[in-house]
C-alpha cells in the first residue's frame, strides 16, 4: 500500500471557506479511481507563519494507482487548489510506502 500525503498550511482568513472546498476536493481525488479512503488530520503544531495545518492522506492499493493519478488527475485537482486560494495556501507532497502495520493484541488474562 502507498500513502499520498499532501500537508497544507491555509490563513486564516481563508480557512472556513477551504474547510468547505477541501471536503469536496478529497471526494473528487476519490472520483477519480486511484484511492481506496482518504484521512483528514490536523497538525497540531503552531506554524511560525501562522494559519492552520491539515494533513491529507490518501491511500492507494499499488504504486501503479498512485502514478496513474499523477498521469492522468493530478495536474488538473491541484490547479483548481491553486486557482481558488493562490498565495493564501502552501501545500507539498509526500510519498510513503506501506511496510507494516501493528495492531494491539488483545489478552484474556
């Protein structure tokens, strides 16, 4: 499995209105096929520049999802971001490649 993370910063002055926008906008990444489930988080650490931090986590089954959503949506999905709040959002990109995952164990003691 392969996580997408796209980590943005928003003002504050924007930022109902990108809480509106982004809900919409993860539904769409969605749409588009690639991914399985998306998870909003905020960051809560305070940003020297201020604003507010989410991370968004999208989550896709093989490498090959995630460079055809490159391919073929990712060009476009980040434009409209761009478009719509320019210079009052800072967003990037990482990549992270599933290796394990650990649950708890449950005791019956």
């Amino acid at each position: 499995m392969y996580i997408y993370n796209v980590t943005v910063n928003i003002e504050e002055s924007v930022h109902p209105e990108w809480l509106v926008w982004i809900e919409q906008h993860i539904l769409d990444v969605l749409a588009t096929g690639h991914f399985v489930s998306a998870k909003m988080t905020e960051v809560l650490v305070e940003e020297e520049m201020g604003g507010k931090t989410y991370s968004i986590q999208y989550t896709a089954n093989t490498r090959e999802d995630l460079d055809k959503y490159y391919e073929q949506d990712a060009t476009k999905l980040r434009n409209a971001g761009m478009k719509k709040f320019a210079d009052k959002m800072l967003a990037f990109r990482t990549e992270l490649k599933v290796i394990n995952e650990f649950y708890p164990t449950t005791s019956n003691n």
